[in-house]
C-alpha cells in the first residue's frame, strides 16, 4: 500500500467514524443566514473553555432550547435566565463568567453588525486576518474559539477553505498525516472540509480515536 492511499484511506476512517461537526453535534444547521451563524458563535465559545466538548454542546442545546438563539434574545435574556441555561447543560464551572459575556457578546453584534454576522464577513472582504480580529473583539470565544468558529463555518464561506488550524494539524500529525493544511486538504472533498476538521481535533484531543481510525483503516 502506497503512503497516498494509506492517508487517503484515515482520512476517509476518520470522517467516517468522527467526522461529525460540533454544530451538526449541537443540532445546528450551519447556513449563511443570521441565526445559525450567531448559534455557530455562540457554540465556539462554550468549546473554548477548559472543559469537555460533550459538556459545551450540552450548554449550547440549553441555551437554544431556552430561545436564546439570536443576539437580541441573547441579550434582552435575564442574565439569570442564562446562567440558568448553562447549568442545566452541565457547564457549571464557568456559568456566571460565561453568562456575561455571552450578553455583552450580543450587545457588540448588534451594535456593530445589526446582529449579522455576514455584514462581519463583508467588512473583511476576504481579508482572513481582518475577519479574526473583528471576531476577537465579540467577549468570549477568545482566539480558540475564533479557530473552532473558521473551521465549522468554512462550509458556507468557502474563501475561508482550507480552514485547518494547529489543533487540526496536531490531530493530523497523530494520525500519521501530513502536518501541511493544503495537503492534508487535497485527501477530502472540497465540501468535507469542515467535518474533517472536527475529526482531527477529536484525534488531537483523544488519543482513543487515533487508534480506532488507525484499526479501521487498516494502518
């Protein structure tokens, strides 16, 4: 078995097996339209945290669950309400802290964006840098969650593809493929980017997964 094929053959175990997107995870339909985006956000800042992926998706779904799936209810919510909300999906630890500034992080979008965050994306115009910064400044996902926001996102922004950031990469390199996000792309489909992605972090983040891909694929 040549090196190509024994990559493209984890690649495809890999999106197989684990290859869900947190937002598919959370029960988000990621589109190009104010909601889903906002939720996108919302989501990626949760999966920041020191705390486990299962516990932020928890949170997330609690928090949409309660209606609070669009900045204006976001921030017009009770800051009580919202901390309420995280407990229930588990994300205790980090509860009241969070429940700010998932309200002032609504605040800014409205403010600055009409609470879209396509008009975001205009304003970068492209620009990948200009786009981090400008997420930067919205309180809460801080620089990993803009990382988990651009690799979930990238499906409806395809200027942003490849999007495979270096806790993808770590994830990669683990596997036995390549440490380079233009190759490591070229073994999935354009349109699987994303999902490939949120694998290769579940292999960074879990040495369990690297062996059951390695087992599936036979490598």
């Amino acid at each position: 078995m040549s090196p190509r094929i024994g990559q493209r053959d984890l690649a495809r175990a890999l999106l197989e097996r684990h290859g869900e997107t947190f937002a598919a995870q959370s029960g988000i339909r990621v589109a190009n339209t104010p909601q889903p985006l906002y939720q996108l956000l919302v989501l990626a800042g949760l999966l920041s945290a020191r705390i486990r992926a299962s516990v932020a998706v928890a949170a997330a779904r609690a928090l949409f669950d309660a209606g609070l799936r669009t900045p204006r209810r976001m921030a017009q919510a009770p800051w009580q309400q919202r901390v309420d909300a995280l407990g229930e999906g588990g994300y205790r630890r980090y509860d009241e802290r969070t429940a700010t500034q998932l309200g002032d992080g609504a605040t800014l979008l409205l403010d600055h964006y009409g609470g879209d965050l396509r008009r975001m994306r205009d304003a970068a115009d492209g620009d990948l840098r200009a786009l981090r910064s400008a997420l930067r400044k919205v309180p809460g996902p801080g620089p990993a969650g803009c990382d988990i926001f651009l690799r979930e996102v990238q499906v409806v922004w395809p200027e942003l593809a490849p999007y495979l950031d270096a806790k993808a990469v770590q994830g990669a390199e683990r596997l036995g493929l390549p440490g380079d996000s233009g190759r490591l792309a070229r073994l999935v489909g354009a349109d699987e980017t994303a999902a490939f992605a949120s694998g290769l972090v579940r292999a960074a983040l879990d040495r369990s997964v690297v062996e059951d891909v390695r087992e599936a694929a036979g490598v």
